[in-house]
C-alpha cells in the first residue's frame, strides 16, 4: 500500500477489453442509468449511439446530457480531455474512460493518478462466447489475457448467447485467470452500480425480492450494503484483519477513515474483490468520525459483524 492524496478528486473507472466484447454497451447502460453526474470519455460519439431525447446539447467535442452527465470525444487524446473534464466549473462524481478494444487497460489507469483524479476501478468486459478461443489466439492472446489480468471487476459478457453449462464454464474460466478480481456474468452490459461504482443500493431487499442469480454473480444478484462509524482513530493492522476476514461475498469496501498513524489526515480505504488499499483524503477535521460501508449480497454478513470486528467507536 502506499499513500496518494485524493482529496477532492474525481474518482475514475477504466473501461477495457477487446475488440467486440461490449464495452460500448456497458458505457450506454451507464449513461442511460446513472443517478449523479458522471462524465464520460469514448473514441467517438457515434460508436455510443447516444439515445436522442438524452442529448441536452454538443459544443464540439463535449456532449451534454440531460440526466446531468457529460460525454468527450477523444479526437484530441486522453490527457487532453481529461484536461477538459478537469477545467469543467461542475466538476462530475465519476470519469468513466472507455480504452480502446486493443489498449492495455493497465496503461489507461495510469492517468487516473494524474492530477485531478484518483483511479477507483478497472473494468474489463470480455465475451462469453470468444474470449477463450481469442485468448489462445497466436495473434491476439496476449493481448486478451494481459487486459483479463488487469481487471479488478470483470464482466463476462454475452451470455445470452451461451447455455447454462458453457456459461458457467466460461466465468469459471476468467475466474481462474484473475482470481482477486470480481467476476460477473451480464447480458446487454448491464452490471448493477452497486458493484461498478461501490455505490449503496438505494432499494430495500423486500423492494429487489423479484431479482435472481445467474451463473454465480450476475447482475441481477440482490445487493445490500452495511455501514460502520467510530469515533476513535484505527490502526492499520485493525483494517488489515477486517480486510482479510471478509467473505467473498462483501465484494466492495469503502469508507473515509481516522487510522492512528496519520493522525492529521483523513484516510480513503477502498476495496475491490480482493485487493484494497488506504489513500490520503484530506485534513483532519475537528469533530471527525470514521465511516466504513461494505457493499455485497445479502446475507454476506449479519448487521453486527462490523461492530464486532472495529468495535463501537
């Protein structure tokens, strides 16, 4: 681990995978979907096909939407529309970059450390029905299996086309090939944002009882989140054995922290699948609290497992 101030910086999500996989449709659903303002990077605005009543206006290379979000072009390069996203007098909550179907997505996440920015996630959608033949392809498997391998949540995508057994073995597959990152199945890109962005479901279980599972994680699973705060700074090895004590099942973790050895900052913990890590967030402020939430299906853990593992606060 290591420490990187991101206060008041725009989180980022990466986007990879190759040529055809669903990374197009996967930004779309984020589009149609999102609830807060999220700007959006993509090679070109008529590859995302951009649905006609969202579009508020277009200035040149940046779209406007209605729902709030922003959508660039990259004609001009990453670091350039990054540039503007960063000038942008309402900064958005989120950048989501779509990388191209060839590009490592690793090396995209590294201007999510720029100045401005701090990297949250690193998508990778894959399809159900290629990416194992692609991925032993003389000619492109590298490339496929260095962007599954830089994926910290996966999405296999497609399978719709596949039935229940090769579906099944196709996830277990990228599991296999990436086993700290989270693996769902998807049909039509659609990944419930409680998973993509680590964000609390909103619905209630009881609201989301119609909901169902596919092919292990898929993202119809029902999501519930649980929430820790504490008055009384951290230790680093108190979030370590927490970390290391989650089931898979509590598969994000994010949470603004009081950590002993830092006592003048405010510490980001975030966790994906199963790697995680603490970021310098900001001053200290008088009065702080430690707030912790986890992100998982229901039933990962009962309402008192937070408290048992940090205390009361």
């Amino acid at each position: 681990m290591h420490d990187v101030d991101v206060d008041k910086k725009t989180a980022v999500t990466v986007i990879g995978g190759y040529l055809g996989a669903g990374k197009t449709t996967l930004v779309n659903y984020v589009l149609r979907t999102a609830d807060s303002r999220v700007a959006v990077l993509v090679n070109d605005f008529g590859d995302v096909n951009i649905d006609a009543e969202l579009i508020a206006s277009q200035d040149g290379d940046t779209m406007e939407l209605a729902n709030g979000c922003i959508c660039c072009s990259l004609v001009d390069g990453l670091a350039a529309a990054m540039n503007t996203i960063s000038e942008l007098e309402q900064q958005p909550e989120r950048l989501v970059i779509e990388a191209s179907g060839v590009a490592d997505p690793a090396s995209v996440a590294a201007y999510g450390h720029g100045p401005g920015f701090f990297l949250d996630a690193v998508v990778v959608v894959v399809d159900g029905e290629t990416v194992r033949t692609r991925a032993g392809d003389k000619y492109v498997g590298d490339t496929v299996r260095s962007q599954i391998a830089a994926g910290h949540i996966m999405v296999v995508n497609k399978l719709d086309l596949l039935d229940d057994d090769a579906a099944e073995n196709v996830t277990a597959w990228v599991t296999e090939q990436n086993p700290d990152a989270l693996v769902f199945g998807a049909v039509n890109g659609e990944v419930s944002p409680e998973i993509l962005f680590g964000r609390p479901p909103h619905e209630s279980p009881a609201q989301r009882s119609g909901a169902h599972e596919h092919h292990g994680r898929h993202d119809h699973d029902v999501f519930d989140s649980w929430t820790w705060e504490g008055s009384s700074p951290l230790s680093r090895a108190q979030i370590e054995a927490v970390m290391t004590a989650l089931p898979d099942s509590v598969m994000r973790a994010k949470g603004i922290l009081m950590v002993d050895d830092r006592p003048d900052k405010l510490m980001l913990l975030q966790r994906v699948g199963r790697r995680w890590n603490l970021l310098l967030h900001g001053p200290l402020p008088d009065g702080a609290v430690s707030q912790l939430v986890l992100i998982g299906l229901t039933g990962a853990i009962d309402d008192n497992w937070l408290t048992e593992h940090l205390g009361t606060g």
